[in-house]
C-alpha cells in the first residue's frame, strides 16, 4: 500500500528541506509544497507479461509519436525543454552523480 505525505515547504525543518532539496535538485520556494510517496518494490515481470508490456509500451509510444507529426520541429523542441527543465528530478549535477541524459533531437 502506498504512503503519501504533503508538507508545505514552509513548515519544513531545515534538514528536510535540505534534503528535498538536494534530490530535486533545485531549491524550493516558501509557497510550494512538496509530496513524497513511498510504494512498496514490486519485481519486473518475466516471460510472457514482460513481453507483453514491452508491446504495450511500443504501441503507446508509437501512438504518442503519430499525434506529434503535425507539430513543427522547432515547436516540439521547445516543448520538450520547457518540459524537461521544469521535471522532477532532471538535474544532472551533484544531486545526481551517474546520472545520464538521454540525446538531444527528435528521434522516429
């Protein structure tokens, strides 16, 4: 069963919130508030049903690509940075040692 808890970062200690934020990777704001959600580990499928979700996963991607065809290039770029600097935990620095990012580019 999962765990949620929401704090409002003002009410945070200064431990917490140093730790918050260092996995975000960026600091925090006085008037936002911060979820964390704990759910229990739950093994990757084998045999059958992982090749089942890999095929699932294939089509829905293929889906997402197919509606993106109409959006210009540049447009879509732009998307994808805004998208990405604002994402939870994207920062590739000392926050995230080993952490890689994927190519940049529209790929089909």
């Amino acid at each position: 069963m999962a765990e949620i808890a929401i704090h409002n970062v003002r009410d945070l200690g200064e431990d917490a919130r140093r730790a918050l934020e260092a996995l975000l990777g960026r600091q925090l704001a006085e008037e936002e508030q911060v979820g964390v959600t704990a759910l229990a580990a739950r093994p990757a499928p084998t045999g059958d049903a992982r090749r089942i979700a890999a095929e699932r996963l294939s089509e829905t991607l293929k889906e997402m690509s197919n509606r993106a065809d109409h959006v210009p290039d540049d447009e879509l770029e732009s998307l994808i940075d805004g998208a990405s600097a604002t994402s939870v935990g994207h920062a590739a620095d000392a926050h995230c040692p080993g952490h890689e990012h994927p190519g940049q580019g529209r790929r089909r």
